[in-house]
C-alpha cells in the first residue's frame, strides 16, 4: 500500500486545518498575533505548505482534483485571517474612541477661511498704487476739531460750502471727521515740505441711500514741493486710473469747486463697463467721476505755515466704496455694510 495520500485523506486534512484556524484565530488579540498565525498556516513552511508538498507523490491523473481541494482550503484560511484582522481593527478603533473621543474614520469638518472685506482689499489696492508712486501713509483721529476739518482748510465758519458735507456734530467745534483732508493739516503742521502723503481712513457724513452710507472710506492725497504743478497733477491721477482700471482708461478733469484747492476739479475715467462707448453705468456719456482734485488753496498753506510764495501742492481724494462698486460691479453701497457672508465670499 503507498503512503502518499489520496484526495479524501488531503480533504479531511485540509478541514481539520481549517477547523484548528478557526479556533485559533477566535482567541486572537492582536493583529501582529494574527498575522504571525496566518504565517503559520499559510507561509511557505506553514502548515497548508507541510499537505501541499506530499502532492509530489501523486499520480497525475489525481493531481488536478487534489489541486482544487487544496486551493478550496487555502481561500477558506485566507477568508479566516482576513476576518480576523478586520474584527481586530475594529476593536482596536472602537477602544481608542472610547479613550480619546476622536473618531480619526469621520469625514473632517469644513474649515472655513476668512478673507480680508473687499473694502480692506480694495484700499489695499489703491494704497499699493500710491506707494509705487512714492507717496507714503499718513494717519490721524476719526473724531476731529472743527480747525483741521474746516477752518484750516478755508472752510470759515458759516461758509455755504459747508453744507455741502452733511456733518455729525458732537459739540459746535468737535465733530466727525467728514474727509481725510484734516491729515493733511495735522501732517503739514507738523512737518516741513516737500510732504507727499496718503491718507486713508474712516469718514462720516449724515446722508443714506443706494450710494451713500453716513460711515465711509476715503483715501485722499497730498504731494507739496516747491515746484508741483497740475500737469504732475494730472500724470499721477493718469498713472493711477491705469494702473487700477486698466492700462486703457483715459482720465479728465471738470473744472468744480472745493474751498480748499484752487483751481479745483472733478476727475472723471472712461467707463470702466463699456470702456467709453456709453452704457447703463454710465448714464450713456462713457464718463464715470471717481474723485475731486486741484491745487493746494494758498490760505490753506499759510493756515499750515507754509509759504504759498515758496512752495505748491496739488490734493485730490476719492471714496474707496465708489471704486470697489464700479471694480467688481455692485449697485447697492449697502451690501459693504450688511456682512452677509454669501455676498462676502464672492470676493475670496
Ligand atoms: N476732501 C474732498 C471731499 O471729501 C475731496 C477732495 C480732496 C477734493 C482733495 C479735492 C481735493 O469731498
């Protein structure tokens, strides 16, 4: 009689190994155990290794019927090993939530990012230009003296050009700053020309609708020197409309009057929709206004101590919830103010 062993005898070899996995791989307790056992069984020396090589000794004819059992054995203590490594992952994961609380397999929380106001941005963008131009920042109080808001910049009191600022006043001489030209005053009184400043801030004026909030932005702009003209006037207001609205954009000055600048002028740039043809934006003329300008008024640079006979100035200002309406195409000044978010995440 041979020893090699027949189909049955492999069969019932191959099932008690399986039989023998199972038990063992319900005891298991970790997952290095696991698969140190499934080596046992199923590594090349393992004990599904020890039956396989007794093939060898059979007759071809039975080869192939004792091939599929053997496979058949070898896919049920994979399926057993595999579960059992499953199983322990899971009470692995279920014991570190129970410790720690984190549950590391959760989708993660959507991190919302902020970004700056389109307000912050757009002022951002404006400053930028004015840098590049040499001019540098300047600053000063919100709530103001009568003096640097009005008297010194020709402004006396009782003048009719006062009305044209819609003033919130706290007492008859402090009062809310209606424009950022008051810096100018407090930088030129305190230093020597040549002063070439910006001046960014807060501003306020009692007046509400679609165009006008009673809290708004300007940045306003003084170069002093002995020799500045309104031509330089000019090619910095060109050199800015081009940078800001595209190198395309014309500029042009209307005569326009404002006590502290003489001559005084409104700056108008090529409708930044249609590009001069005329459209909605721009009531049909191809003109958008974004800013006042002129020459420092000579009462205003004696009022500072400067003398008007040594040296000139030009000063311009525009309000920057104008310019961020006409570059990202908004029609109520309103939306700034709101902090709706969905109208604010338009600009990330
Ligand atoms: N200060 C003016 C205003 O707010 C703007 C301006 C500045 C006009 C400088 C001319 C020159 O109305």
């Amino acid at each position: 009689m041979s020893d090699a062993p027949n189909v049955q005898a492999l069969q019932s070899r191959g099932e008690a190994l399986v039989h023998e996995a199972e038990r063992e791989a319900k005891r298991l307790q970790t997952s290095e155990a696991a698969h140190a056992c499934k080596a046992k069984y199923l590594g090349k020396k393992g004990l599904l290794a020890d039956v396989m090589k007794q093939l060898s000794a059979l007759p071809p004819e039975e080869r192939k019927s004792v091939g599929k059992v053997a496979n058949t054995i070898k896919e049920q203590l994979e399926g057993i090993f595999d579960a059992a490594l499953k199983r322990l992952e899971q009470e692995a994961l279920d014991k570190s939530l129970e410790t720690s609380g984190v549950d590391v397999t959760r989708p993660a929380r959507e991190r919302w990012l902020g970004t700056l106001h389109p307000l912050t941005r757009t002022t951002f963008r404006i400053i930028e230009v004015f840098q590049s131009l040499g001019f540098v920042i300047a600053d000063g109080p919100e709530i103001e003296h009568d003096f640097y808001n009005f008297e010194a910049l020709n402004f006396p009191k009782d003048h009719p050009a006062r009305d044209m600022q819609d003033t919130f006043f706290a007492s008859p001489d402090v009062l809310l700053r209606t424009h950022t030209s008051p810096v100018q005053i407090r930088t030129m009184l305190d230093r020597k020309p040549p002063v070439r400043i910006i001046c960014p801030g807060k501003v306020y004026r009692c007046d509400a609708d679609i165009t006008h909030s009673p809290m708004f932005h300007q940045v306003e702009g003084l170069w002093v020197d002995q020799r500045v003209s309104m031509a330089d006037l000019k090619g910095v207001l060109r050199a800015f409309a081009e940078r800001l609205f595209g190198r395309h954009t014309k500029v042009r000055l209307r005569p326009s009057y404002f006590p502290f600048v003489e001559p005084g002028a409104e700056v108008d740039v090529t409708c930044v929709l249609c590009g001069g043809k005329g459209c909605r934006v721009c009531k049909q003329t191809g003109w958008l206004e974004i800013l006042g300008a002129g020459m420092v008024h000579p009462n205003v640079l004696t009022a500072v101590g400067y003398n008007p006979e040594e040296v000139r100035g030009f000063a311009f200002g525009m309000g920057v919830e104008r310019i961020a309406m006409l570059l990202h195409g908004v029609d109520d000044i309103r939306l700034f103010f709101d902090n709706d978010i969905r109208f604010l995440r338009q600009f990330q």
